[in-house]
C-alpha cells in the first residue's frame, strides 16, 4: 500500500445515465490542449476525457494519479457503488492513504491547467478544503482528522442505510471549513451531464480556442 503527499483523481464513478453514454469515453473537445510545435500532435487520436482529466493533473505536477470508480485504467473501484463522489474518495483513501488529495471530475471539458494550478496552490498553502465559490470541484481535499472522520461516519452509516444518499459537498465544508476561490474563468467550471449540456460546451469550446486567452494556458 503506497502513500502520497498528494494524490490525483480523475472522478468517474457515476452512472452517465442522463448522457446517454459513459461521459469518461467521450472525445475531449479543447482540441489544442497540447503544443502544436510537435509535428506529430496533429496525428495523434483525440484524447478521451478520462486522459484529459489526467492530463491536467500532470501540467500541475501531479504525477501519482487514479481513477476512482473504475477498477480499471489505474482506477479503484468504490466500496459503495453511486454513492457519490466523496464515498469514491473515501474508497481511494482507505487504499492509498494520501497527505492530501486533488480531485477532478471526468464531465467538466472547459476546464484548464490553470484552474487546476490555483486550487493546488491555495490549498496547499491554506491545508483546508479548497475549491472555486460555488463549484465543490475541482478540490483539493486534505486528509485531516475532520475529513476522515466525516467520511468515516457517512461510509458507516450507508452500510448500515444502504438506501439512503451518500455525503453531500456541502456537509463536508459545513463540518471541515472551505476556502472558496474566485474563478476568473467560470465558463470553464461547466460541467455536462446530458447531450445538450455536451453540445453547448462543444460550441463554448471552440470560441475559447478562437481567443489569445485560452492559447496562454496551453503548455
């Protein structure tokens, strides 16, 4: 059983049920997310967003990375299957037992190296529960006495209460503290859950790209 200072996780766990399809196979739509002085870029597939995600994880430096909710691709299955995606980080650290962990969902396709930088940076040098205002992802989750007991508790209570949900973002913050972040960005903290939602970003994807500003973030 290894541990990590801080561990990445691509969160893709849930169902897709409203997608249609698994949402973590679904083509990145940010389509110069890598260089394009590489002459072979332009020939190499499209990424999925489940590799997307992971990539921006290692842009910040973050190179021990899993998969929560899938029990392949590196991934660890959840003890409780849906129950949301604090009881997959719970699974994660009962496996690994991270320092600290920096958590991305797989359905949020906007989102950049830069967004994932400051939540780290704030949350390393504040050691509290880091995310944007109003967006509990991506976070930065430190693995203290307060969150451990507070998944612990939940995980034993939906042992014993199956039907019942799991753990809301919300109880985690009210219990632990937050430090919430201004987005100067925050079309990029969209995150799609139905084809709609999906085409919508496909079209806030391309005027991105059409912009200096989103070119400044690609490394």
């Amino acid at each position: 059983m290894r541990s990590s200072l801080i561990l990445g996780v691509v969160l893709a766990g849930g169902k897709s049920t409203r997608m249609g399809q698994d949402k973590s196979r679904l083509p990145a739509l940010l389509s110069t997310h890598s260089a394009k002085t590489d002459v072979n870029v332009a020939a190499q597939p499209t990424p999925s967003m489940m590799q997307y995600s992971a990539s921006l994880l290692e842009q910040v430096g973050i190179n021990d990375i899993v998969i929560s909710g899938k029990s392949q691709h590196q991934g660890i299955a959840d003890y409780i299957p849906f129950a949301g995606p604090l009881m997959g980080l719970y699974s994660i650290i009962q496996s690994r037992q991270p320092k600290a962990i920096l958590a991305l969902p797989v359905d949020m396709p906007l989102l950049s190296a830069a967004e994932v930088k400051q939540i780290k940076i704030a949350g390393e040098l504040s050691g509290k529960c880091t995310c944007f205002a109003d967006h509990p992802l991506p976070l930065y989750l430190p693995i203290n006495v307060q969150v451990h007991s507070f998944l612990n508790q939940h995980y034993q209570r939906l042992i014993t209460n199956p039907e019942t949900q799991g753990p809301s973002f919300k109880q985690l913050f009210a219990q632990s503290g937050v430090n919430s972040l201004r987005c100067d960005f925050p079309k990029r903290l969209e995150n799609t859950n139905t084809p709609e939602q999906w085409q919508r970003a496909q079209q806030t994807a391309r005027e991105i790209e059409s912009t200096a500003r989103f070119h400044q973030y690609i490394s």
